[in-house]
C-alpha cells in the first residue's frame, strides 16, 4: 500500500475497476492513487485484497487513513465527491435517479457477462450449465436493448457515471465477447460508442488480458 494518498486494487481486465479509472481520468485524481495488480479468480483470492474486503472482490480503495471502500459505486461515489468539477453524479433532481439507474442497469449487464466469463472459462467443462449461462446472456440481451433505446432518445447526454458504466459494459463484452456482434442489434448505441472512443479516459483505460 501507499504511504501517501490512495491504493487501488486492480485488474486491466476488470469492468468494475475500469469504472473506478474512468472516474479517475475524468476528474483529475489519477495522479493521487498508486495502482496495486491484482490477478484474481473466485477460486484464487488474493490475501492482500481481502484484508481490505472480506468478500474478496475488485475493485477495492485503500485510503490514507488505512481504511478501505469498496465496491465500485461507492468509489466512485467517494472519487465524485473530492473534486471541483461538474459531478460525475448528479447530485439532485430526477437526473440522478435516472443516471444511477441506467448506471445499475450497466452493471448488472457487467455482472451477469463477467459470470459467463467464469463459466465458460474456468469452470471445468464436465460441470458447465449451459441454461444458466443462456438465462445469463438474456439478461445482457434485454439490457441491450434497453440502452439502444436511451442511445435513440438521448444520444448526446453527459458523460457521466452513466455513460461511464455503459462504456465499461461495451468494451468488457468487445473485450470477451466479440462474437455477440452489439452493434448490428444496437445501432445507435453503436454511434455513440464510436464517438466516446475519442475521450483520452476511454483510450487510456481500454480492457487487457
Ligand atoms: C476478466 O479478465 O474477464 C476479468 C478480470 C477481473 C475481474 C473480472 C473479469
């Protein structure tokens, strides 16, 4: 851990984690975190990790007081709150309930394909549920469908923690789904997607194995 300023526990393949970059990049505050890797799977937990969260799970924000936050909607929520900017998140009004719903929609959406990733890849494949993994793929399915929906009657809002978790969701199932093939389906969730991609946060943060 830093002796100075914040430790972040991470993973260049995590969604959740890129969440807490993104916010990061977008509010200044990269230069006050030291990045501590973390190669993780549910079935080899690192100690390290889960000294600070019991339930093992990236992404995790150690702070210079020693305590730490965690998940990702508290750390950003905490990142969101110590800078001078236009908020990440809205602070009042219906725009922040309609914001982190569409942000809780995005990673639920992450949730359900980084499930698929353990099961298709490291689960042994005599004990694979292919039912589970459908009703898990429904879920990002509908969810799709949801967000081209947004894209169609708010194409140019805020890149906020919105736009942030949707950015994560799409470049997580580029990054491990790149057979689904979104962008016919969602078309202009696509042009939207395209266009954020010129955002320095979104380029310096893009998913790694
Ligand atoms: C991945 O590489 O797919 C991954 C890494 C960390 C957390 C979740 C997913």
């Amino acid at each position: 851990m830093a002796t100075l300023g914040m430790t972040l526990f991470h993973s260049t393949g995590s969604p959740f984690v890129r969440k807490v970059m993104l916010v990061l990049h977008e509010t200044g505050q990269l230069e006050q975190v030291a990045l501590h890797g973390v190669q993780l799977s549910p079935i080899n937990p690192s100690a390290a990790l889960n000294a600070g969260n019991p339930a093992g799970k990236l992404p995790a924000l150690g702070l210079a007081d020693g305590s730490v936050l965690h998940d990702s909607r508290v750390i950003c929520d905490y990142l969101d709150q110590q800078h001078g900017s236009t908020p990440l998140i809205p602070r009042d009004g219906p725009s922040r309930w309609q914001r982190l719903t569409l942000a809780s929609l995005a990673d639920a959406l992450m949730d359900a394909a980084v499930l698929i990733r353990y099961e298709t890849f490291l689960r042994p494949a005599d004990k694979r549920w292919d039912d589970w993994v459908q009703a898990q793929q429904g879920k990002i399915d509908r969810g799709l469908a949801q967000l081209e929906h947004e894209a169609a009657s708010a194409p140019h809002g805020p890149f906020d923690i919105a736009a942030i978790g949707i950015v994560c969701l799409l470049g997580y199932l580029d990054f491990r789904q790149p057979q689904l093939g979104w962008r016919t389906r969602c078309p202009q969730l696509a042009d939207w997607y395209a266009a954020v991609q010129e955002r320095p946060s979104v380029q310096a943060t893009q998913p790694s194995a």
